[in-house]
C-alpha cells in the first residue's frame, strides 16, 4: 500500500488514536472492515467505517444513511472513528486491534463482538473473508488527486445503485458498472415520480375550482367513465342538479299562488265595493220614488174672523 494514500493516512491516524499498533495485520482488519462498510471506495467520504460521529466541518453524506457523515479530510476521519471506536460501546473490536487479532479469530477472542460489530451495523460475515486488493486503497481523499476514479455508490446493487447514480451522484454515473436497463428505469422513475407529483397538484387545483364555481356535474361527467369516484361524482353532481331544480319549481309555484290569492282577494273586495254601491243606487232610487208619488201637502186652515167683539 502506498504511503501517501488517503487510507494509509486515515488507517494510521485512527490506529494511533486508539492506542492499537500499526502493522499488517490491523491495516489488514481497516481494509477488510472499510470494505464491508464502503464498498470499492473507501475514501469517497474521508470515513471508510461510516461512522455517525460528527467533527469539524463534517456533514451528513447525503446517499444511503443521512446521519453517516463526511468529513473534509483523512484526518479528521481518523478522529471521529477514533472517537466513534472508544466511547464505551465497543470494548471487545478496541480490545482485539490493541491486541493485534486477526478478524478471523475475533469472536472466539470476544464472542461479545458479534453484539458490538450488529451495533456498529456491519455484522460479521465479513470477519473470515479475504483481505481486499491493495488497490482499493491507493485513491486519495477527494480534494486531492487519485489512482482510481472513486465511487460515491459502492457497495449498491441493483436498483438501489442505480436510483443512487441519478439522485445522489448524477456526475459519477460513468463512475461504476451499472446495468444501464437499471440506470433508465431509475431515470424514468424519477422523472416520471415528479410528473405524476406536479400534475396531480393541478388537478387538485383545477377540481377545487370547478368545485367553487358549482360545476360538479360536469366534473363527474369528465370522471365517470374512468372511475367509481368520478361516477359517484356525477351521481352527486346530477343530485344537486335535480334538488336546485325542484327548488326553483317549488319557488315558482309558491309565487304563483300568491299571485292568484291576491288577485282574488282584489276582486272580492271589489264585488263588495260594486254591491254596495248598487245597492245605495237602488234605496235612493227607491226613496226618490216614494217622495214623488207622495201628495202635496195641505196649508195650514186660515183662522176664520168673526164679528164679535172681544170680550
């Protein structure tokens, strides 16, 4: 391995910090456990372990586990899963790199390591494999120059690496060999995810408005064909028709009515105005009779005078 790489740097930084001695066999058990957790890349993120632990200028690295963090160089990395690696949690992995154990012979060192490497979240069936290729560790850190093109997706398969690739890294496409049915069909997913988003937003927008102004029923006429809900629509839209139609015939009954009640109570009043008005005619008419078929009457007798004197 060579020395100036970033993992050289990271590996002997982190093996100093934990009081663990630098040799072949805990760069070893770096290399194999960097690959269980990153992959073909291990220096992507300056944090081949994928540690949580956040330090200066870190942050979330964004892909797979948003809390796994990225540090801005090898030796800050080093700190944190130095920090990461002594905090109380794994007494039996710090054990095993001070002491120098093989992987291979970790769990019958301390069966307690199968707990602390669930709770690291790497597991253990990594532990008997072989060591990686010395390759996948000559890239340096990202802000520097590198033998080999890292890869922010390694160690994703399948549409997982693919959806990866266009989210996550559009630039690092090219980076890795992904199967490209599995790179369109994640592109059309992503794309096509956004369409349906927007889209369904305006219909939203468009119902709500149509809605607003009473054109139910012909929202219902539209969705009826093509769903129970827009056929259900429509039965509500033709209902709210037919009950706004009742209405407005109740209303012009009522009116009417009306109408001809006052009309008549106008023309009974008038009938009665017209009877007594006849009926006044008729006892003039007959009192003016009766006064002129009455006879004159007589004058008053003279008083007749007489020759007598007065007494």
């Amino acid at each position: 391995m060579a020395a100036t790489s970033a993992f050289d740097q990271w590996a002997t930084a982190t093996l100093n910090q934990i009081g663990a001695p630098v040799n072949s066999t805990n760069l070893a058990t770096l290399q194999k456990w960097a690959t269980k957790e990153s992959g073909g890349s291990p220096m992507r993120w300056n944090n081949p372990l994928n540690t949580t632990q956040p330090d200066t200028g870190s942050v979330s690295a964004g892909a797979t586990q948003a809390s796994v963090q990225r540090y801005p160089t090898p030796a800050i990395g080093a700190h944190a899963t130095a920090v990461t690696l002594t905090n109380g949690r794994y007494p039996g992995i710090l054990a095993a790199l001070r002491q120098s154990v093989p992987t291979a012979s970790w769990l019958s060192f301390d069966p307690k390591i199968t707990q602390q490497l669930g709770t690291w979240g790497s597991g253990t069936n990594w532990l008997g494999g072989p060591t990686p290729p010395t390759t996948n560790f000559l890239a340096s850190s990202p802000g520097g120059s590198s033998t080999s093109k890292s890869d922010p997706c390694a160690g994703l398969t399948g549409f997982a690496a693919a959806w990866c690739q266009i989210t996550q890294f559009p630039a690092n496409v090219a980076a890795t060999s992904v199967n490209p049915i599995g790179v369109i069909f994640a592109k059309v997913m992503y794309i096509g995810s956004g369409i349906l988003l927007v889209g369904g937003g305006l219909t939203l927008l468009v119902i709500i408005v149509l809605k607003g102004s009473g054109a139910t029923a012909a929202i219902g006429g539209v969705a009826g064909a093509v769903t129970p809900q827009g056929r259900a629509l429509k039965a509500v839209g033709a209902a709210s028709k037919t009950a706004a139609s009742v209405k407005s015939t109740n209303a012009e009954i009522t009116a009417n009515r009306s109408s001809l009640a006052k009309r008549k109570r106008t023309s009974t009043r008038k009938g009665i105005q017209g009877r007594s008005a006849i009926a006044a005619d008729r006892a003039h008419a007959i009192g003016a009779a009766r006064y002129r078929n009455q006879p004159a009457p007589r004058p008053a007798a003279k008083p007749v005078a007489t020759s007598e004197p007065p007494f």
